[in-house]
C-alpha cells in the first residue's frame, strides 16, 4: 500500500468443495503481510521489524480457501531476501522462512504472488535511476525464478506501488525483470507489470504507466500472461489509511480502465484494495467495486485485498480473521466483499 495461458471471458464454475456458484472472475483472495513489515514507501526495509505470518498465515490461507477464495498475495521485502546484500544471493536462512509461506499457499491456493515490496527502491534508491542496477534487479528475479519455474500456480509480481519514477525509464527496470523470469524457465506463469504513482488504477492510463508497460514483452515477443498491475483504495485519498470508503471507483478508475484494456486486448489484476472492516460505507463500496471487476471478467482476472496475516485485528484495513489456531472468524468486510463477491453470495449490484 501507500505508507495459464488464458482465454479471455471466463465461464462460471462451481467450487467443487463447497457446492458454491463462483463468480466469473479466475482469482479472488487476500494479502497475507508480515515478511513486508519494516519496509515503507522510500524502499528502506527495517528486517528487526518483520513479522513472518508463521502459522497464523498458513491457518489463515487454508481458512479463506475454505471460505472459497484461491489466491494470495505474498509480499516480502528485497532486503529480507538478500539480507541486506544487494546484488547478492538469496538468503538460505530468510528465503527458507518466505518459502514456508509460499508452500502453504501452493498446497491449497490457485495463485500465489510473490511480491518484492520496495516500492521501486533500495534504501531509498530507485531501480535503474540512481539506485540498484537493472542487472542487480534481475539477478533478484533470476533467482527467484528459478526457485519457483516449476509452479504453474505462481506470479511473479514485479514491484509494489512504484511511485515518482521516470515511467520510461522504469518500463525499461520491469522489460528486465520480466526478461530474467522468463530466461529462467518461468515461461507461462502470470507476471504482474506496476505503473507509477503507486500503480493506481485512477492513472494507469494518464500517468503514462500503460502505454510504457504495454512495450515490455516476453523473450517470444508476445504479452502472453503479462497482466496490469493496479491497487486502488476507496478513502478520500486513495492512502488506504483511513477505516472509510467515499468511493466505489467504478466511474473514476475501473471503468474507463477497462475501455482500456479491451481496446488494447490486455487485462489487470487488482492486487491490493481494501476499507474499514466494518464501516458501512466500505461494506457498500468495495462490494460495489469488487462486483464491477467481476462483471467485466474479460479484462480484469482478479484481485487481492488489504491485509490479513501479521495485521492486529484492530488494524485500519484488517481482513485478519477472529480466533486462533483453525477456529477462525472472518471480519465482516471480508465476508461480505471479498468472498461475497468472489463466490457469488453477494447479490447488491454496483450501484450504477
């Protein structure tokens, strides 16, 4: 936050555990935060200050899969990879703690993301600007590639909310990203591209961010599973840091967004979003937002709400459920708009 090869027009399926109507979008899910903790917006991540989820996350996770939700968002700070060694390898010790998460997620989940949460930066240095080399940010992704190019149900989410980047030059940060992935052997899975201005979906298009990102390609030449990536929150200035929504979005961001990608035969993935857990004007506008995306399933493949895992449960945004252990309650937002939506049970409309 601020602070498969696949066919287009996906067809309704019935979750087979659950004797549910799922809705027409392909994924639905959570952020499962802790390995993120200590990182803020400048690319500075304090490693005393994370909070791997543990347990709580993989309860968690098996928890929403039962509720009906298949996808996580999974996001971990560069520094914790590499412990603090830029340019470096993985961290044995640190990687084997992220991947704990990772096989969780897998062993039940349909997509899993990894997700670097730098914000385009490294100790306050932008990727490709001044800061980390585009060799050392791909030798990151070479490596993680390799250690997950067999997992058809992984993404690979380039960056977290980059921001105040020259948009160009940074197209150019993701082309090499998504060049060492797929060089590694990843060569179909979903690999989320980041725009500017913290990947807003109220400017993916204005700030340039799709029309650079629209040049990056796989080694092929083809945009095969190269998928928008966009976050956009409902308070009065899109922080995600305050518990009320004044806004479904719908007309401001995701609307003329999907004019967009159809035009331009791409689609997005919603992968942060989230309100008050039981604000009635978040209760009304995230289901509002959500049910638009999944009535317009050609273009937008999914999405991933803010935040459960290490989140207190009185944290701003919490979706981290009630209880210990495997006897968990979800917080109302999740279960009216995240898996309201996503299964089906949530039947108010968009409100347009």
């Amino acid at each position: 936050m601020k602070t498969t090869n696949f066919a287009l027009g996906l067809a309704i399926s019935t979750a087979s555990t659950l004797g549910q109507v799922k809705a027409a979008l392909k994924y639905g899910g959570v952020n499962i935060a802790g390995f993120d903790f200590g990182c803020d917006t400048s690319g500075n991540c304090v490693l005393s200050e994370i909070d791997p989820p543990g347990a709580n996350g993989t309860n968690q996770i098996d928890h929403f899969v039962k509720e009906g939700l298949n996808a996580f968002r999974l996001p971990v700070g560069w520094q914790f990879l590499v412990n603090n060694n830029l340019g470096g390898t993985l961290d044995a010790n640190n990687l084997a703690q992220y991947d704990g998460l990772v096989q969780s997620c897998l062993s039940v989940a349909q997509l899993c993301i990894v997700d670097i949460h730098n914000y385009a930066r490294y100790n306050g240095a932008i990727i490709g600007q001044g800061g980390p080399t585009n060799a050392q940010f791909a030798s990151l992704w070479t490596q993680l590639a390799q250690k997950y190019a067999s997992q058809s149900k992984i993404a690979f989410g380039v960056m977290n909310e980059p921001h105040d980047t020259d948009i160009t030059e940074w197209a150019v940060s993701v082309q090499a990203a998504v060049t060492a992935i797929r060089n590694a052997g990843a060569s179909s899975q979903i690999i989320l591209l980041p725009g500017n201005d913290y990947t807003s979906a109220g400017s993916y298009i204005s700030d340039g961010s799709a029309a650079a990102l629209s040049t990056v390609k796989n080694p092929d030449g083809t945009t095969t599973n190269l998928i928008f990536d966009v976050h956009k929150y409902l308070d009065s200035d899109n922080s995600g840091t305050h518990s009320n929504c004044v806004t479904n979005n719908i007309d401001s961001a995701f609307s003329p967004l999907a004019t967009y990608l159809r035009q331009n035969k791409r689609q997005a993935f919603l992968s942060e979003t989230g309100g008050g857990p039981t604000d009635p004007t978040c209760l009304t506008n995230l289901c509002q937002e959500l049910q638009y995306l999944d009535d317009n399933s050609d273009v937008y493949l999914g999405y991933t709400s803010w935040a459960a895992g290490s989140f207190a449960t009185s944290y701003t945004l919490s979706e981290t459920p009630f209880g210990s252990g495997t006897a968990l309650t979800d917080q109302e937002l999740v279960s009216q708009c995240v898996v309201g939506v996503f299964t089906g049970k949530y039947t108010g409309g968009t409100g347009e």
